[in-house]
C-alpha cells in the first residue's frame, strides 16, 4: 500500500465515525425535517400518510401520483407564516430578546474575564471553576430558584417594590415578565460568554499593552485599540455561545415568562406537541435555522471588509 | 547640560536589589549602550526610563527636568521592545502610525510621516502587510519605525537584534549606526553581546549586580579595563594573576607566580606588593617557531601547543609555558591555502610588548 492511499485510509478512519454521527443525528433529521414542511398534517397529529393500507387486501401502496400531489405536498404552510404577522413579529421579539440576552451577558462578562485573566496565575482555575459551578445543578432547578426569587412574596420583588414605594410607585410584577425572561437567559448562558472572553483575553501579550502605553496611548485608549480589537474572535465565538440557544430556548420563556413573554421556541414546541401541526412546526424551526444562518453570513461578511489599505 | 541624567537610582524587587546606586548622564545625539550578563539590571534601568517602574529612590532628568510621577504615555522616550511587540491586528503602517494618532496628528500629516520613516527602514512595499507575513528582520524595522515615527528625545533599544541570526544581526548593527546618525535621536541601548556594543556605541556603561562597572568609550573599554570584571566580560582576554614588585613613571614590574616577572605599563594607584590581573589580550600576542627579537621591551616565554581552534579567519591557539600555565593566543590564518600554522605539541615562542597588557588592580 503507497503512503499516499493509506493516509487517505487513516484519514478516512478518523474522520469517519464523527462524519457518520452527523449525518445519522443531524443531517437526516434536518433533511425529513426540511421534507415536512411541504406535507400536510395528519387528522390526529404527526403528518399525512404518503402511503396507504388497503384493509381489505392488507396491501401497502403509494397513495401520491401523478395527478393528486397537490393533495399531499404543499406551499401553503410558508404562506402562512408570511401571511399571518404574528410569526414574524415573534421572531422579531425573539432575535430582540437573545440580542439583548447577549449584549447584557457580553458587557457583565467582559470584565470578568479580564479579571480573571489578570488574576495571578495560581487563582484563575479556581475562578473558572466558580463561574462554571453552577453547572452542577439542574437547569430546570436553577430557572425554579428564579421563580422564587422573582414571586411577588421573593426577596427581590419586595425590595425593589418597597424601595419604589418610598416614591410613591405602585408594586411591579416581575415574574411572567419579558423582564424575568431577559434575566434568567442571561443568567443561564452567562458561563458560555466568561469562558471564550476568558480564553482569548488570557493569551494576550502584555508587551502590546505597554508598547501601546509606551507610544502614548492612555488607558482608555489601550483597551480600545489593542485589547478590544485582539479580543473579538472570543467576543463573537461567545456572542454565538448564547444568541443561538437563547434564541431557540423555550423552557426559560415557559417558566417565567408568563403569555407576554413567549419566544419562537415555544411557538415550534406548540406546534409539534399541542397543535400537533408537524408541518408548520417544521416550517419555523427552518425559518428559524435560516435566518441565523443568514445573521452570521452577513456577520462574517461585515468582519471580512477589506481595511488593509487604510491607515 | 546632559540629555538624560540618571542620579543615584536604586531599584529593588523585596530584598533583592536589581539596580544599585547607577548614576550617568547621556549626551543628546548619543549612541548609549547598556551592557552586561544576564540579569545585572539593564532591562529594569529601562523600563525605570521608559516609565514602567519607579525607582525607589534617586532621581531621572531629561532635560533637566524630573521624570519622576510621569507616566509613560507622557514621557517623549520610546521603547523598541526584545520582542517587538507589534500589534498584530494592524499592518505594517497602522503599527507604525499608532503613536501619531495617539499624539493626536492631523491624518495627512499622519500619511506623509509614516511614509517618511518607512522609507527610513526601507519597508515602503510593505506597508500594508501584517506583522504575521514580515520576516524577523522586517519585523525589527517595523518596531523600530514605529518607535521613530514621532521623533522622541531618547529611543530606548532592549536587546532587539538578539532574535536575529548572526548574518542578519551584522547587516542590521549597520544599519541601525546609519538610522542613528541620519535621525540624530539618543538611543540607549541594551545588549549583553559585548561585540555589538563595541561596534554600535558611542560610549558603554559595562553593568554587573546592578552596578556601573565601567563607563567609558568602546575603545578604551577593551583596551583598558578597569577590572577583572570588564576584561574578563568584553572580549576574550588572558588574566594572569600577579603581584607587584616596583613601579616606576613608565614601567611597572610584577610577578606571575611560577612564571617569573615582567614589565607592563603603571597604572594609577599601584604601590609595590598589591595584587592584581594582567589582562592581556590574545591578538597582543606573537606567536611563532622562533620570535625572540632581543629588544628590551617585549617579554619572551617558550611553551608547546596545547590545543588549537579552527575559526576560518583566524586560528587560536593555547598555549602551555613550560610551568604548566595556559596562555590564549591567535594568528590570522591570511596565508593562501593555509589552514593552520601548528599543531598540538608543537615546540613554539610566545612574545607580547610591555604595554601590551593592562594591569587590573585587586
Ligand atoms: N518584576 C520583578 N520582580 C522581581 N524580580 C525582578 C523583576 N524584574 C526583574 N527582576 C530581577 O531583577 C534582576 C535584573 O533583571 P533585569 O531584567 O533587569 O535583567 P537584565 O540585565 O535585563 O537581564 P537579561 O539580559 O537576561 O535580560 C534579575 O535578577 C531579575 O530576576
Ligand atoms: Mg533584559
């Protein structure tokens, strides 16, 4: 066997399994997913049946031709979501309420992760392992402590509300609120921000920073010229870390959000288990998937623009 | 009144003291040389300079005035760091515009400047590169420019050819003279290679401890040190450790143990029966078959080869006298087809002027 063919084997070899994994656990799910959005619902949930059983012969046929198709394969569930503006206007919610999720999440964890990164070296595994920490019990049981705190009998209603009610402000709700929603996902996905600042903040090369001071740049300057600019592939690797799931998330929204504060997630998740409209439901999670994937083309698209020449 | 005067600076890190009563001025226009060993201090001298660390006591004037509480974004002295520390997210102009935008330039002053210094270091054509896509060389030029391109009073240098291989390091040491005269800007310089700093620098200070050892010209550093330290540090030298028998105007005698006495030059300050080194260097030396000549004023030793060392423009040899001592010595090897003009256990003459040598006093 040359060198040649039997690296390609060992490549083949490695790259193998974890390529076999996706396409068994994400291509083909995305593709019959893709596939549903065409079809029609079935009288009681999931979709249409393509084929059917003759009770009397027991035999399995093909029950789309030619001639009927129309009556099986459709556009009508995409006319829908552009005819009816509570969709969109819901997508638009939701990329509002991840965006801020992530802008919140991206300036509190900003100096974290500077701070961490500072700390002497002795120090930083154990502040990575505290901002992780809260990993370590359930998602469901930290978005619950939530509920209580939030409650109008929690700690942080009566505080705020008796503070309020010195000036005369009549007591807030919080809990089933956009305002818990933002919150919580901010809380939840906070980690996912501290980690990748943390990793790129952590390589830099302090010699820049007292070059920068060295050529005259004062401290605000040297954070926004060397600092910021290095750290941005951590910026955007955590922006994508929190405005993907918080975008898609619906047990967040579920929990505290109340009716006002419902996000796309929980519309898809209503379509598939209580409508039991499988096609439409599969119509928004591909709306859904596009229009990030068209976020981050122009994203990538933004970050690319060629400033070589400009001084 | 000097540029640059340092006076009685100390600096310590806990109880270790990494720079120890230094004092010196520097003269505008000069090209100013730190040097010693590792760790003797040369790069904290800097960065007091530069601003990155307050001495703990003693003062620094620049142009008379005190440096001291003014923070390095404020004072007109630059660094070119070992490193170089090039941003990495800029080209090769935004590197070396920053410190006019940070000045607060008019942009198209900004453009012609940058222009101007690039043409300097001769980096025109890579003026919209990124550090990443420079060689080692470029890159050097590239700190330096930037350092250069708003005309500090002083330009502080840290050890920034010793990434460079050798043919690089000669070109750019020829380079960096011709930079220097045509900018006329101080720069003060630190190297621990002792052959760059005699060939770049108007005047050394030889460090050691945290001490000034020896301030002086190149010349006049290699030819006269003022201690063990020195001559043993620039160069290679022999030291011949010896005593003091008499001393006269213009001779003094002194006796190498198991060697005999010799004449060498007085220094200033020797009393009969002191100790010190006789520092002599091996291209001093004459070294043949049979170089006795009579004359009065040379010393005359015989001795065998004892090991030799290929150097391609010239051969070392040492030496060993007849009582055991071995003594360093060289012949360029300028003869055609010649490689070497001895080989070990051969029978040979060694014969150095009185003056050759140079007396460090213990
Ligand atoms: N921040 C610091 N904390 C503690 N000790 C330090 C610090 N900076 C330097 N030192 C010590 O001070 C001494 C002098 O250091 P310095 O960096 O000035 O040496 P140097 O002459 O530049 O050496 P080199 O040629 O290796 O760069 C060293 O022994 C070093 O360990
Ligand atoms: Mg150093």
């Amino acid at each position: 066997m040359s060198i040649s063919t039997s690296k390609r084997v060992s490549k083949w070899l490695i790259s193998g399994p974890p390529l076999l994994y996706l396409l068994i656990f994400f291509a083909i799910p995305t593709g019959m997913m893709a596939l549903a959005a065409f079809r029609f619902p079935g009288d009681y949930g999931g979709l249409m049946p393509l084929f059917g059983t003759d009770a009397a012969t027991g035999k399995t046929t093909l029950l789309i031709n030619a001639q009927n198709w129309h009556d099986y394969i459709t556009l009508d569930n995409f006319a829908r979501f552009f005819q009816e503006p509570v969709f969109i206007e819901l997508f638009i919610k939701s990329f509002c309420y991840a965006g801020l999720t992530t802008l919140l999440c991206l300036v509190l964890s900003y100096p974290l992760a500077w701070l961490i990164a500072r700390s002497p070296k002795k120090w930083r595994d154990l502040l990575v392992l505290l901002v992780i920490l809260p990993f370590w019990s359930n998602f469901l049981i930290r978005v619950y402590a939530w509920m209580i705190i939030l409650g109008p009998q929690g700690y942080f209603a009566k505080v705020v509300n008796g503070f309020l009610g010195m000036f005369g402000v009549e007591p807030l709700q919080f809990l089933f609120t956009p305002f818990a929603v933002v919150l919580v996902l901010v809380y939840v996905h906070l980690p996912f921000m501290v980690l990748p600042l943390y990793a790129n903040l952590e390589k830099h090369d302090m010699a820049l920073l007292d070059a920068a001071q060295d050529l005259g740049a004062s401290r605000w300057q040297r954070f926004w010229k060397v600092t910021w600019p290095l750290s941005l592939p951590g910026v955007y690797a955590g922006a994508a870390l929190v405005f993907i799931p918080a975008l898609g998330i619906f047990a967040v929204p579920d929990l505290v959000g109340g009716t006002d504060g419902i996000m796309i997630g929980n519309l898809i998740k209503q379509q598939f288990l209580d409508s039991r409209d499988w096609p439409f439901g599969s119509v928004l999670s591909i709306m859904l998937t596009l229009s990030v994937l068209i976020m981050a083309g122009l994203m990538s698209l933004l970050g690319r623009g060629g400033k070589r020449n400009a001084l | 009144m000097a540029l640059l005067e340092i006076r009685d600076v100390v600096k310590r890190f806990g109880d270790f003291t990494a720079v120890n009563h230094v004092s010196l001025s520097v003269e505008a226009g000069e090209f100013f040389t730190l040097l010693g060993p590792s760790g003797c201090g040369k790069t904290t001298l800097l960065r007091m300079l530069a601003g990155f660390e307050q001495p703990d006591s003693g003062e620094l004037l620049l142009d008379g005035k005190s440096l001291n509480g003014v923070p390095p974004e404020k004072r007109p002295v630059h660094t070119v760091f070992q490193s170089y520390a090039l941003f990495p997210h800029m080209t090769v102009q935004q590197n070396v515009a920053f410190p006019l935008k940070m000045a607060g330039v008019a942009p198209d002053q900004i453009k012609a400047r940058v222009a101007e210094v690039l043409e300097d270091v001769r980096l025109q054509q890579f003026a919209t590169r990124m550090p990443s896509e420079l060689s080692g060389g470029q890159r050097q030029r590239v700190a330096i420019a930037r350092a250069l391109v708003n005309r500090p009073r002083v330009l502080l240098l840290d050890e920034p050819l010793s990434a460079l291989d050798a043919k690089l390091r000669e070109q750019m040491q020829l380079e960096l003279i011709n930079l220097q005269k045509e900018v006329g800007i101080t720069f003060i310089y630190v190297t621990h290679d002792q052959g760059e700093a005699l060939a770049l620098s108007h005047r050394i200070a030889v460090m050691s401890q945290g001490q000034v050892e020896q301030l002086d010209a190149p010349e006049n550093i290699y030819s006269y040190p003022k201690s063990r330290f020195v001559a043993d540090f620039i160069g290679q030298c022999n030291l011949l450790d010896a005593t003091i028998r008499s001393v006269s105007a213009e001779r003094m005698q002194i006796e190498i143990e198991g060697v005999g006495t010799l004449d060498t030059l007085p220094v200033a300050g020797a009393t009969v029966g002191q100790k010190g080194t006789l520092a002599l260097r091996p291209e001093k030396i004459k070294l043949g078959a049979s170089v006795a000549t009579g004359n009065a004023d040379e010393v005359h030793f015989k001795g065998k080869v004892h090991d030799c060392l290929y150097l391609g423009d010239v051969t070392v040899y040492i030496v060993e006298l007849e009582n055991g001592m071995l003594i360093e010595t060289m012949l360029p090897n300028a003869a055609p087809g010649r490689a070497r003009f001895f080989d070990d256990n051969d029978q040979v003459e060694l014969a150095w002027r009185f003056d050759a040598g140079h007396f460090v006093l213990a």
